[in-house]
C-alpha cells in the first residue's frame, strides 16, 4: 500500500446498468400501451395461485402475459399457461431475484403492442428483488395470512419499495391466528400510506377489489401517458 | 444473497473507471451503503473480497459508509431520521412519511490509487 494513497471520486450507482436498462424497458412499455406489475413474495405465500386468478379475471376482457422467475423447474409456467395464452418461465438458477437484463431477454420475442397487462413474478424471496427496477409500472408485495404478521418488520425495504400489498390465504387466517390489525399496522409502518388489500384466491374472496385496482391503476397511467404526449405536440 | 452479483457490479464500475483512467492501482475503494439498500453490509465485505479475487481489484479493501434513513416530515417542512427504521414517522411529530430522502443509496463515492 502506498503511503500518500489517492482519492479519485467517483460518485455512481452500483446498479446503474440495471437502472438503465429498466428506464428502457419502461419507456418500451409504455410505448407498447402495456402496464407492467410484477409481484414479490417470500417463497410459498400464494403468488402463483393469485397470478392464475388474476390472469383468468382480467384475461377475460384483456390480453395478459405473464414471465415467471424461479430458481428451478418450470412448473408455475405450466400452471399459469392454463389462464394466459402467453407464458414464460426465467428460470435464474442459483440466482436469487430477476434483472432487468433477463426481463429483456425473455421479451425478445414478444409482441408487446399485443398486450394490455403483463404480470412479472420474480423469485420467491423478499430481500433480493427490492435492489432491482425491472421497469414495471407497478410493484404488488404479498404477504400470506400463514407466515405472520411481523414479515413487513422483518423486510421493511421490499415493502417500502412496493406500491401495494396483497395480503393472501385470508381463508386460513383464523386456523393461523392470523393478527390482521397488528399486520396492516406494520405494513403501515415501514410504507405509510401502502394500499393494502385482503383476498382469498382459493375462495376468490376480495379478488374484485384487486382486479378493479389494477384496471384503474392502468387507466390513470394511460390518461398521464396520453397528456404527456399532448404536451409535447 | 444478492450481495455478490452487487460485489461483481461494483468490480466491473471500478475497473471500467480505472481502465478509462489508465489502468490505476486500485487500493481502497469507498462505497456509501442506505441502511434501507436491502443490502446487508457484512456479506458485501465478505462477497467483495471473494469476487475480487483473480482481478486487478484483489488486495483491495473496502471502506464502507453506512447511511441512515432520512424523510421529510411533510409537518415540520424538516428532513428528520426516524427512530427506527420499522416505523418511517417524524420521531418528533410522528406524522408518517414515505418521501425518502437518504438511505437507499448502493453507491460508489471513490477509489484509492497508489500516488
């Protein structure tokens, strides 16, 4: 080591491909008319059940996609092909979230200017995927009524990076002595002002609510959308 | 475990920087880390000193500044850091907010070069 070291000033992110790369995608989607959410969970809290639901719902009166992450096998695609007519797993291997590199990836092919929704469910982990941008417009955390309250404190960066949670297996809340007041109130905690929502997919309980955000989110996005491109005329 | 592909991120910047440079010795490099990153300090020091190795970076040490939540409490018109990071609300009056200001920073401030 050198006994007058230098300094040389950088001052950049560490993620600032990533970011680049989801500032492109975005523009990408936006160009498309497509509104992208992706949804973060641990794993095991009912994210492919709900993305199935999801799909069948708005797929009824929309085109919707899907991508699906997982470390291994490519059983949620084969699952999800059922409610949407396009489907594709990322599968990352030991890689324990999705970038926006490999959303690219998976995309090349597609048409996206066929889409109204595309859905993006990363890896089940809820650490990982809050450093990542993958150019989604909208950003879903879900929390199952089976792993307690207190995850919200025990992950506060991938809930404050979320837009909404979605709290899941409602039907089994009472067997688990589910806390669902202490739940909202730490969620309430790390993401003031976090739309919280309540849904049983298996039931199809709270599901309306949800579909009904989502249409809405997406209407409000394309109205912006639209007057910003009258501004610039 | 994303810490490593963020070591790996942060090799590549530094050494495009220092290539771009002239190829500098690196020695020390200095990274500013948000307490609300999602990126755990310990296993970024111990993923960067493994994904070091077999690059000009090997030997290289890593000066971590930690970085605390800061809102701004849209009563008080003041940044203020929370209490805890459980709970983002002005610790003074307690209105909550979730306009950050600092505290998700994964930032590389500077390297050391030998002189």
């Amino acid at each position: 080591m050198s006994a007058n070291p230098r300094m040389v000033e950088v001052r950049a992110k560490v993620l600032k491909q990533n970011d680049f790369l989801a500032h492109s995608l975005r523009d990408q989607f936006r160009a498309n008319g497509v509104y992208v959410i992706s949804l973060v969970s641990s794993p095991g809290s009912g994210k492919t059940a709900f993305l199935e639901k999801l799909l069948s719902r708005i797929g009824a009166d929309h085109r919707v996609a899907a991508l699906v992450g997982d470390l291994a096998t490519e059983n949620d695609a084969a699952r999800l092909q059922r409610a949407a007519s396009q489907v594709k797993q990322i599968t990352t291997g030991t890689i324990c979230h999705l970038d926006a590199q490999m959303v690219q990836k998976a995309l090349e092919s597609w048409r996206l200017d066929e889409l109204d929704f595309l859905f993006i469910e990363n890896v089940g982990n809820l650490v990982c995927p809050s450093s990542y941008d993958l150019g989604e417009d909208l950003r879903l955390v879900l929390l199952s009524a089976t792993e307690g309250e207190d995850k919200p404190l025990k992950y506060p960066t991938i809930f404050n990076s979320s837009d909404a949670a979605v709290i899941t297996k409602m039907d089994m809340a009472h067997a688990a002595e589910f806390d669902l007041a202490t739940a909202r109130r730490n969620i309430e905690g790390v993401r003031p002002g976090m739309k919280i929502f309540e849904v049983s997919s298996k039931i199809g309980t709270g599901m309306d609510d949800v579909v009904a955000y989502l249409l809405a989110q997406r209407e409000a996005s394309r109205t912006s959308a639209l007057q910003q491109v009258a501004v610039q005329e | 475990m994303h810490e490593l592909s963020i070591a790996i991120s942060m090799i590549d910047q530094i050494t495009e920087e220092s290539d771009r440079r002239g190829g500098l010795q690196v020695e020390a490099v200095h990274l500013k880390l948000g307490v609300f990153s999602g990126v755990d300090k310990d296993a970024l020091s111990f993923a960067y000193h493994l994904a070091c190795e077999g690059t000009p970076l090997q030997g290289s040490r890593l000066v971590i500044e930690t970085i605390p939540l800061v809102i701004y409490c849209p009563s008080c018109k003041v940044e203020r850091t929370p209490d805890s990071i459980y709970q983002l609300c002005c610790p003074q009056c307690q209105t909550p907010s979730q306009d950050i200001i600092r505290g998700r920073e994964i930032e590389v401030a500077a390297f050391e070069v030998a002189a």
